[in-house]
C-alpha cells in the first residue's frame, strides 16, 4: 500500500503552527526562548548556526562551514558548492550587525560573474529560513486584531457586511514583531530584562514601533475605551479578544522579500507598496490617508522582521540610493506624514554590471553622485569553483536529479566520487530511451578542465602544474612518489583564481549535446557508441570556446592552450585504472608489506624479531628481496651480497623507519608494534600497495602483447590477460564498453614504448 501522505501532510502543518496565544502568553514565552524575539540579523545569523558547521578543504586550506549553505531541509537542491570563505565573511558580518558593533549601515552586496551559486544563495536563504521557522526555536511571531466588537463600527473590515469571528481577525502586513506593542519606555525595560536573564552573548534588540496598518487598530480602540473612560487602557486594547499573537512560516512576502530583475514601478511602489484608491475614497476620513489603504506589497514590506533581497541589483541601481538610510534609520515613508519603522537585512545580489553603474561617475573624484551609496556597500565576491570534486559535483547535479551534498571523512571518498561513470536515460529521435554512459573519469575530465581555466598561470612555483594546482587546492597536499607537499607549502596569491574561466553552464550544455551526437564507433558485441569518453568532452569543450559568445578571443586562446595537461593526467588516471585491473591478483600481500615493515624495525633498532621457534635477527634477504622486487627502488648492484649500502640505510631510516615513528608517535597511547600499523599511513608502503608499472606486467606476462588488445589471437596469453581486465575493470565501476573503449585507448600509447 501507499504511504499514507495525507496523515504525513497534517503531522507537518501540526508541528508547523500553533494556537494564537495572547500578548501576555507571548511575553512569558519569550522569557523561556528568548530567540523568538530576535530582531531580523540575529534571527538569520541563528537560522545559519542552528545547523552547525562541518569541515572541508577549499583552494588547500581546512575551513569549517556552515550546514545551512548546503540547504540540508530540501536534501541539498539548492546547495551552494564551494565558496565557503565568502559565506563565512557573510556570517562574519551578521554577527558584527547583529550585536550592534558596526557595519549596521552596511547593504551586503554578493557580487560575482554568471553562474557561480549567488541564485542559489536566494533561494537556499529562503528555503534555510522557512525551515527553520517551522522549529519550536526558529518560531517566527506577529499580532492580529479584531476592533469589531469594540462598537458597533466595521473597524477594519473593507466591506459592509456583519460581524465574522473569524473574518473580522486582521493580520499585520509586515510582520510586526509583538513587542513592538508595548509603548517604548516599557519595551526597553522588558528587553533589558529579557537579555539579563539569557545567555546569549548578542542581546534581543528591537527599535521598531507598530506598523501604521495595526497602529491605526490600536489608536481606534485607544479612542474607543478612553471615551467611555475606562482605566488599564493598554490591558484593554491588548485584551485577547482585540490582540492576539500568532506564529507564522517565513517565506517569500513573509518575513523574506524579492525584488526580481522584471519587477517595475515607481521606487516607491517597488520599496513599500502603494496606495489603493478605490479603498481611499472609501476608508479617507477627515483630510487624511488611512494606512488600511495602502497595499504594503514593496520588497521592504514583505521583507520587514527579517530579510529583503535585490536581485539582480543592475536593474535596480535606482533603487539602491533610495535604500541607503533605511539601515540607518529603519524607516521608510508611505507618504509625506506616514511612516513605517522597518527591521530588516539588506542584501543585494549581482552580476559585474552593477560595477559599470557605480563607475558610470568615477572620473568626477568627490563630485561622484554615487560615492555615498559605494561606501554603504559591503561587498562579497562569488568566484568559479577550483575545487575539482565540488566542480565534478556541480556539474553531476546539472545533467542528473541528484542533490545530495558529497560529504567525505577522507578524500579517497571523494576521489572515488569524482572519478565515477554516470548512466542517464536519454531519448533518440525515434522516441526510444536509451542508457547513455559517461564512462568513467568523463565528468572528472569535464571538470578539471573547467577548473584548470579558472586557475592563475602567474603564481605557479617551479615544477607545479595547473593541474597540481588543482589536485593540491581539492586534497590540501600533493603526492609525488613516497614524497607529500602540504598546502601550506606553497604561496599562492589567490587573486585571480576563480575569477574568469569556463562556467558550469557552458560545461553542462556541452555534455548535454554530446548525449544526443552520433559517436562514430562500432563493436561488434558492445554498445561502444553509447558511451561518452572523456576525451569526447575535452575535444567538444575545446571545439566550442570560439565559437560560445560567452568567450571573448582572447580568452578562448589562452583556455584552448591549457587542454593538454588536463588530457595528460586524464590518460594517467585511465592507465593506472588499466594497470590496476591487469594487475589486480598479482599484488602485494599485506602480510608480506608487514613482514618487510617488521623486519626494517627491528634492523634499524638492532633487535631480534619474536617468532614461534623463539627470537630470530632480521632476515637481510627478505628485505633486500623486497625493496629490489616489489618497491623496485634498488637494484642487485646496491647491495654486497645481502648487506645494504649506505643509500639502502639511508631510505629504510628516512622512508620507513621516520614515518613508522611518527605513528608510533600518533598512536602513543597504544602499546605500539610494527605489525599494527595502517601502511597507508608510509606513503612508500602505500606506494607498493597501490600502485603497479608496466615493468611489472612484463615480468609476469612474458608473452603479453599490447598491440593484440584490440582484437586478441584466440588461446593466447594476451587473450587471457584482456578478458581478466575486463571483468575487474566492471567490478570498479565500468561498463564492459567503457572498459573496452578505456583499455583501447591506455593500449595505443602503451604500444608504442613496449620494449
């Protein structure tokens, strides 16, 4: 049976909304959740760390970040991948206005070329925060009122008719927060009290007043009671049968507000709102505007209590000078005599062209009309992804219905990710669903392309590459032979990275036509042609950069030049996933690895190694044995008979005996033997472990001929070989077409040197 959803989507409104409560009820509630108070920043900066943070590694260096940014309550659909400086530079800046401490005048400005995540920052803020107001410490509360039974007056109804219980409840247009109910000299002792007894180091702040729609509602039953001279006026406009509190889901016009591109109007139409006629003519009394006749639909307006987002700020530059005192001030006029206490985030999102409007009168110096709302700006920059596994994660989340944010305790995790083969359904044109592969390393090809064109040429050091840069920005070290360079090694400047390069987008389309082109390849038993290789995207990637308008000429020059050290590694990858499967049960035994480590130990100590027939001295062959044919480090020649030489000493203290201590070291706390140690911890060991050469395949197939892998002679060692590599390439994540095209290709250019 199905599940039963309707019960599911009752449990969820349930836990969602709550019964309205009276302002007293509301008061006692905030003294136990004091966060249901929070003014519009600080309520945003506990939506953020109500999630926690987690570790990642970013351009080399460890960064903690925070969950929220991964849109955790929507399983990650609008994740935003990387950046995680920028948003914690926001964060950084929302603590600072939340406690009061400056750069409360500040419009925070996200800034950054096309496709770099600021739309998903939108929409991630907007999803994060309806979320979080649905908990019991994210609630999010505002008053209604109900004047109708004060007399017998239609109060704030817009029609003639009766007295509906229900009906005659009129919410808050903008979300005013309850305790701006209460007069001022009374709010800031209830404050003051409310943050003397939290702990919360950033204090509840609110100097907002009642918005003029419900200070008209509580100005008419002040007028009413005070007339008919009763006492305890304040308990009598409050009483619940007039006011009550109500929780509300924040959401777009509720508590969050959008100024789209295509929204137009007067600025103050798009700001606050605007002002209805029909409901003038029929609530105006006495020469003045009534505030119930105002529609209060400006992204202020919306946005007041929490948070109000410009997008795409160019279109809207006009409007910015307008918002420059609303941070100062936090108020905004609806006419010349009403106005409206606003509490709010500011937020402006951007393309470059915003910088072409706040430039246009640069050259006046001091006379630059725009110099004042340039300075109110706070800006933070959006860049490209250089981050391999987080591109090759992006751009997954393209071309699939994948959503899920890649978490990782160690990066094998993710290299296993960014290396893996992806099967989409696509439809031929005769209306047919075909599985389609990218085989594996495609995605990986398509994304360490795109991220080595992102990447400053200018800070490299000697000997590194941009694909180094890249491995070392995504793993935080580089691993050459038993040899590892940690990030912090080198000196990047990091100006440049990220700013321009290949987008997502142009990658994505890309790979998207590649699923509908003819591949012009044939098998006989495999559907080779429903595969897509990695040096399929890099050369229609490369094929598209003078002709996609996105690129300048320039730019396409010098992105097109930077292909072949993304083809080299690419086809290193493919061989070593080759050399692996050919070689997959003719590698080294653990117990042999540790027998070695053992026996170095205990040589380098000057001790006898516990066995069953009692202590033995090292065994001198066995280990020359094993640096000579599985490390391959030595020959004969480095070795008087079993005695090592000096360079033999020297690597089996320096390379073995070093890293072994350092994890004894480590792992101090434990009774320390070199039979417990994780050999991946000795990059050397883990050398032997994990990598194998073709020297080797010659030596244990000595009739092995790579120029017979396409099509083998039947009943020969090759034959063998092939079929074996087959079958352990599917087993890590190939398609036995995938693995053929691969095997092919790594065997053209191992022909050509094969001795």
């Amino acid at each position: 049976m199905p599940r039963d959803y309707i019960t599911e989507a009752d449990r969820a409104l349930d836990t969602a909304y709550e019964p309205p409560m009276s302002l007293a009820e509301y008061v006692d509630l905030a003294f136990e959740r004091p966060s249901i108070a929070s003014h519009a920043s600080k309520y945003l900066l506990e939506a953020i760390e109500s999630m926690g943070t987690r570790t990642v590694v970013e351009e080399g260096e460890t960064v903690e970040r925070y969950r929220f940014f991964d849109d955790p309550h929507n399983d990650g659909e609008h994740a935003i991948l990387g950046n995680t400086e920028v948003l914690n530079g926001f964060v950084d800046d929302l603590r600072t206005i939340a406690a009061d401490r400056g750069k409360g005048e500040k419009i925070i400005w996200f800034d950054g070329p096309t496709a770099t995540g600021k739309s998903e920052l939108k929409r991630c803020l907007i999803n994060g925060l309806r979320e979080y107001s649905k908990t019991d410490a994210g609630r999010r509360y505002t008053v209604e009122w109900n004047v109708a039974s004060a007399s017998d007056t239609r109060g704030l109804s817009y029609t003639d008719e009766g007295v509906d219980l229900e009906a005659d409840w009129y919410e808050s247009p903008v979300q005013s927060n309850p305790l701006s109910v209460f007069p001022p000299e009374v709010r800031r002792k209830l404050l003051d009290e409310l943050n003397s007894a939290s702990s919360d180091h950033i204090p509840v702040s609110l100097g907002t007043s009642l918005d003029p729609f419900c200070r008209e509602a509580y100005t008419y039953l002040e007028d009413q009671y005070r007339r008919a001279g009763k006492t305890e006026l304040f308990s009598k406009i409050t009483d619940p049968k007039h006011l009550r509190v109500k929780n509300y889901i924040v959401d777009v016009g509720r508590g969050i507000g959008v100024l789209h591109s295509e929204d137009d109007g007067s600025p103050k139409e798009r700001l606050v709102g605007t002002w209805m006629p029909g409901m003038l003519r029929e609530l105006d009394s006495r020469g003045r505007k009534n505030p119930q006749a105002f529609s209060y639909d400006g992204v202020l307006s919306q946005g007041n209590s929490l948070l109000t987002i410009v997008e795409d700020a160019a279109q809207h530059a006009d409007l910015l000078q307008k918002l420059l005192n609303v941070p100062d001030e936090r108020r905004v006029k609806l006419d010349k005599s009403i106005g409206m206490d606003i509490d709010t985030q500011l937020l402006i999102i951007s393309n470059p062209d915003l910088d072409v409007e706040l430039d246009k009168f640069a050259d006046r110096n001091g006379r630059d009309p725009l110099k004042a709302l340039k300075r109110r700006l706070d800006r933070h920059e959006f860049r490209y992804l250089t981050n391999l596994s987080l591109e090759t994660e992006l751009i997954r989340r393209e071309l699939t219905n994948e959503t899920s944010v890649w978490e990782a305790d160690e990066y094998e995790e993710l290299e296993a990710r960014i290396r893996e083969s992806v099967t989409l359904s696509v439809r031929n044109g005769h209306g047919e669903v075909t599985p389609l592969e990218l085989a594996p390393h495609t995605l990986e090809a398509a994304a360490l392309y795109s991220v080595v064109t992102r990447l400053d040429a200018e800070d490299l050091p000697p000997g590194i590459d941009l694909v180094d840069k890249a491995i070392l920005f995504d793993q935080g070290y580089l691993q050459e032979g038993d040899t590892r360079r940690d990030a912090d090694e080198f000196d990047f400047e990091h100006a440049n990275d990220g700013k321009h390069g290949v987008p997502v987008t142009y990658t994505r389309d890309v790979v998207a036509d590649l699923l509908h082109a003819d591949r012009d390849r044939h098998h006989s038993d495999l559907p080779v042609e429903q595969v897509v290789m990695p040096e399929d995207v890099l050369d229609a990637m490369l094929e598209g950069l003078s002709v996609a308008p996105v690129f300048s000429r320039g730019e396409a020059t010098e992105y097109e030049g930077r292909v072949t050290v993304v083809r080299n590694y690419i086809a290193t990858r493919q061989e070593r996933d080759v050399l692996d499967a050919l070689l997959a049960e003719k590698g080294v035994e653990e117990e042999t690895v540790a027998e070695y480590v053992e026996h170095v130990y205990a040589w380098a100590g000057d001790e006898q190694i516990e066995t069953e027939r009692g202590p033995v001295d090292p065994d001198a062959l066995l280990m020359k044995l094993f640096e000579t044919e599985h490390l391959g480090r030595f020959k004969k020649d480095d070795y008087t008979g079993n005695t090592p030489s000096e360079e033999v000493e020297e690597f089996r203290r320096e390379k073995v005996i070093t890293a072994l201590n350092r994890y004894a070291w480590e792992n101090r706390d434990e009774e320390f033997s070199a039979r417990n140690v994780d050999f991946s911890e000795i990059p050397v060991i883990r050398a032997v472990l994990e990598s194998h050469d073709w020297d080797d395949v010659q030596r244990l197939f000595e009739d092995f001929d790579p120029r017979q892998w396409d099509s083998p002679p039947a009943n020969t060692e090759t034959e063998t070989v092939k079929r074996n590599t087959i079958a352990e390439m599917t087993n890590r994540g190939y398609s036995e077409a995938s693995a053929e095209l691969t095997s092919r290709a790594v065997m053209r250019e191992v022909k050509d040197r094969w001795d």
